[in-house]
C-alpha cells in the first residue's frame, strides 16, 4: 500500500486521496477552512499550504516539488514515497499571514458572537496566528442579513471560505447563495426577493467556520462550552438520519448532524434540526389520570396502575378482547414490552400499528437527482421514525398485525360491531394526532392512552399514562431503509412521566401483583459542567424493575429467531470531549 509521511508521521493512503485527506484520516493537524469532505475542492483559504517532497524518477533522492513553492494539500494528490511538511518554517510564516490577512476586518466582537468556544477562527488565530496586529487603519464594516426563515448573515465575520456557496450549489441545486462583490468589498448574499429557505437550508449554519452564518432559533440561547452532546437518531421522520443532541440542564437546545455515509452523509434537515420543540411543550402530560365519577382527576402511579390492569382484566374476563396500538413513534423495545403485557392479559389480542403521517412525496437533492444517485439525499415523506420497527416486533408475537384503517374496523369504525372492549391505545407524536373516526371507535370500551401531550383522546380516556419522547429514552429505530440504530437517552424523562417500556414493565408487575415498593420521586443531578451550578429534575421511580432497551435487545433476541438481528445492534460512540490547552487558572 502507497504511504506519504506528514510532519514525521508514516500515513498509509488510496490512491486518489489529497494529502489534506489523508493527514485527516490519520489525525495529523493541518489548519483548513474551506475544506470539507462534502463539497469540491477550491483551495481559496490558503491556511492548509505546505512544504512537498517526492522521490526523483531517476535517483530516487527526495526533490522539491514545484521549486520549493508551498502548494495547497487540500488540492495536491498523495504520492508514494512523498514528505510533507506543513509545520515548517516556511509553511508556519504562510499560516501566520493567512490568520493575519483574515483578521484584518474581522471584527473584536468572540464575547458576543454565538460561535465562540467552536470557532476556526478563534482556534486558528491562538494556534497558528500572530500574537498581536500590526493592523491599526479603520475596518471595513459589512452589514448584518436576514438571509432566509431560519438563517443570520452576520458579513463583517465572513472569511470568503465560499463552503455555504458550494453547498447550495452541489448538495441543494438551489443556488441561493452567490458572492458578490471584489477586493475588500467581497461579500455572501441572496439574490433580492429570493430567500435562503430549502429543506436543507440551515446545513449551511453547521459549515460556517466561523460566526457568519448564525441560527435565529439559537441565537443568544446557551454558552457552547455548557453543551453536553448525545449521539441519536431522528425522531421525527422516517429517514433514521444521525444526529447530536445538545443540551444542558435536562433542556434540548441545539440538534445538528451527525455523520453517517450511508444514511445521511454530513447533513440533517431543517424539519429534523426543529422538529424537537414539542419535547418541551406546555401541553405535556406530567401526571397519571383516571376517571372517577365520570370525570378524569389527577392521581398517583399506583392507583393508575391498579385501575388500567382492573379495567383491561374485567373486559377479557366478560368475553370480550383486548385491543393494542402501537404507535411508529416508539422503539422497537417499547413494541416488545408492550405486546408482551398485551398478550399477558389476553391471548387474542388484537395488535396494530398507529397512523404513520405522511407529508408529500419524497424529494430528492440536488435538485434533479433520482434516488439512488451517488450523492443524493433523500428527504423523506414519511413522517413515522419507526412504523417497519414496530411492525417487525408485533408479528414475532403472531397473528396479523392491523394497519390503521384494518385496526378501526376491527374497533368497530363503519359497522359499529365489535369484539373489542378494551384497548391500550399509545401515541407520542408531535401534535393531537388522533383522527374523529378512532375517538368514536372507542366509545363504550375501557381505554388506557399512554401519550406525551395533552389530547382530545386523552380526555375521553379512563386512565391516561403520560410518556416519554425519544430524546427522553434509549432504544432502536428501523429507518425506511430497513436499517436499525440505536440510541441513547439524552435528558432525563420530564417531571413524573415514564418512558413507554417502563410503564409496560409496570403494567405487568402489577397484573402478577408482585410487592410493591413504595419509593418517593427522585432527584438526578442533570448538570455536571464546571462553572455551572449543578441543576436537579425530579422524576417518577418505576414500579418494576429498570427498564433498560439494551437488556430487553438481549432478551428480544432470545425469545425469537426472527429477533435475532437486535443481538447486533449497538448504540454510537460518543463524541470526544474536546480539552483546552489553554491554562486554566482557580480563583
């Protein structure tokens, strides 16, 4: 296999590979801003500039190349046997007078700016940069823009790395973005009356390398460095696509991309990257309810519990059956609880899965792109993380697993004949998703609803559970690629709710009346950032054992061949902690 040694280190390479690429695979530091893996290649910004030797044909002595000159490593092809030195004299004066040339008109305004603490520049300028400016003539001074819904152009911090340009250009074809203007004057803009606002729009946030390109939902939210990160998968659409959820004190502020080639490359939509505020809705549900004298009332786990088990055991005991509907928001390993709990207490059960919204068609970048194309993104339709999941799961128990439409029918919708009488009904969507036709389908039959927001199927219930969201809990989803990826809880579960496969663990520590345990709410401790004063949230203790999604993976897979393949799936690596090497000093 060819190698290329950089700054000292022996790299292996394919054949093909820039030396800039190469140096990245093999973590050896090459300062660089508009470069990115997901773009072409430009070599505008200069910083990445070093020093190439190679083998002479001849004497095979180690040459030079271009005359010595320093050539992008971003732009120039690895070739066996080279030496690049891009922490050489030479190389060093270049990356100081890039940083010198960028600072320029930038102006002195890190404090304020909602890059600090994740900026190239600031990284660059204490890095590689000089430690003073000899700049002492008045700046250049760009305005601010309002460039798109979601999207700050802030002109005056803008480097001209043009990643914004080339994104709109190669990944969306939408092309809203150009550069205008010359010299000094050369700016980012939008064509007047056309504004920066397509499915993928705000990607353009995440490629700024510096604080030009700000997001209007995050602005002035929440210091960076206070940011806690978890992997996770989208839980909004069908796309399965892997992001980072950041957050602190037990509140989601940020969600961004998280790279995976296969699924969704660099990028997420802005529906993914805002689709997460209902997670912290006024219109949650926080506490148990149950009917009593015809009227729902706030109550304790127990007595919930106690009533929804009484309630489902007393219309199986009258000759009737047992009804669950297992909405494609939840995990595969809240399918299986919940199925399991079904079956438990009738062994007719009739299982469904819920609605699968669906908006549209599926669209496809760059515009003009089929699926399937090489670097096609497909924006999904579909608008249900887990419906293939959930349907996966349900038929391991046996029987036919009920569409929708199949399920109300069998509740009785059209004929008003039914053998059903009563049902676990689940939801966790981001709105009041259930249709006129399941509401009246459920009339007279004793109803258990386990949902996240306050609903009109909630208020015709006879006890109501409230849930947990998918940044709230861990477990697998099954993309509309039949792909399953895991994840992990990223805040805890919000005040006296429980995830859906806790509350179906309850459920059947209940139904066998095992001991109860009477244990008051618990506190966790939700912010462990230095600088910060540690935070509490208050949260419901379970009436079983612990639910864990990888223990019940492990039993998913033992009970049945056809769940084998959960035996495989394991939950992404965290992120590395990035550590300052600047001096920190106690007060």
């Amino acid at each position: 296999m060819p190698t290329i040694t950089i700054n000292g280190k022996k790299c292996d390479f394919t054949p093909g590979q820039t030396i800039l690429q190469v140096a990245n695979a093999n973590n050896v530091a090459i300062p660089q801003y508009c470069y990115h893996d997901g773009l072409s290649i430009v070599a505008s910004c200069r910083i990445c500039l070093g020093e190439v030797w190679s083998p002479d044909a001849k004497t095979g002595q180690l040459v030079a190349q271009m005359g010595g000159k320093l050539q992008p490593t971003c732009q120039t092809p690895a070739t066996d046997g080279a030496v690049v030195y891009t922490d050489s004299p030479k190389a060093v004066a270049n990356q100081k007078s890039v940083m010198e040339y960028l600072l320029i008109n930038h102006p002195l305004d890190c404090p304020v700016c909602d890059q600090a603490g994740e900026c190239f520049l600031q990284d660059y300028s204490y890095e590689y940069g000089r430690g003073v400016s000899r700049f002492e003539e008045q700046k250049v001074k760009q305005p601010k823009k309002d460039v798109g819904p979601q999207i700050l152009l802030y002109s005056d911090r803008c480097i001209m790395c043009t990643r914004c340009v080339r994104f709109t250009r190669e990944v969306t074809g939408t092309a809203e973005l150009s550069v205008q203007g010359r010299g000094n004057r050369e700016e980012i803009d939008v064509f007047p009356g056309v504004a920066l606002n397509n499915e993928l729009a705000s990607n353009v946030i995440d490629l700024c390398p510096v604080g030009a390109l700000l997001d209007k939902d995050f602005l002035f939210a929440q210091r960076v460095w206070f940011l806690k990160s978890t992997p996770s998968i989208d839980g909004i659409t069908a796309s399965g696509d892997n992001i980072n959820i950041e957050h602190n004190e037990g509140k989601v502020y940020r969600v961004k991309p998280r790279e995976n080639m296969a699924i969704n490359k660099w990028w997420i939509t802005d529906e993914v990257r805002y689709g997460w505020k209902f997670v912290h809705s006024e219109n949650r549900l926080r506490s148990p309810l149950r009917r009593q004298f015809g009227t729902l009332v706030e109550s304790d786990y127990q007595r919930a519990y106690e009533a929804a088990i009484e309630g489902l055991q007393a219309a199986v005991k009258n000759g009737k059956r047992l009804a669950l509907l297992v909405s494609p928001m939840l995990t595969c390993e809240e399918a299986y609880t919940l199925a399991r709990l079904a079956k438990q207490i009738d062994r007719n059960v009739v299982l469904g899965v819920g609605p699968i919204p669906k908006k549209g068609e599926d669209k496809v970048f760059p515009v003009g792109a089929k699926v399937g194309d090489k670097n096609a993104f497909v924006v999904s339709s579909e608008k249900a993380p887990n419906a293939r999941g959930v349907r996966r799961v349900l038929e391991t128990f046996g029987g036919n697993v009920l569409k929708f439409d199949d399920f109300l029918r069998a509740l009785g919708h059209g004929s008003g004949k039914s053998d059903i009488g009563a049902a676990i009904i689940t939801g966790n969507y981001p709105s009041d998703w259930a249709p006129s036709e399941l509401l009246s389908s459920l009339g007279g039959k004793f109803t258990v609803v386990i949902d996240t927001l306050a609903s009109r199927l909630a208020d015709q219930s006879d006890v109501v559970i409230p849930g947990a969201t998918w940044v709230e809990k861990a477990g697998t989803f099954e993309n509309w690629k039949n792909v399953l990826q895991a994840f992990e809880q990223a805040i805890p579960v919000i005040e006296m709710a429980k995830t859906e496969g806790q509350i179906a663990m309850d459920l059947e520590a209940e139904l066998h009346r095992d001991p109860v345990e009477v244990r008051d709410p618990e506190t966790l401790i939700v912010n462990t950032t230095v600088g910060q004063v540690a935070a509490g949230v208050t949260v419901a203790p379970p009436r079983a054992r612990m639910f864990n999604a990888a223990d019940i993976r492990a039993e998913m897979a033992r009970s049945n061949p056809a769940l084998n393949v959960f035996a495989g799936v394991t939950t992404p690596r965290p992120s590395e902690v990035t550590v300052t090497d600047m001096p920190m000093v106690e007060l």
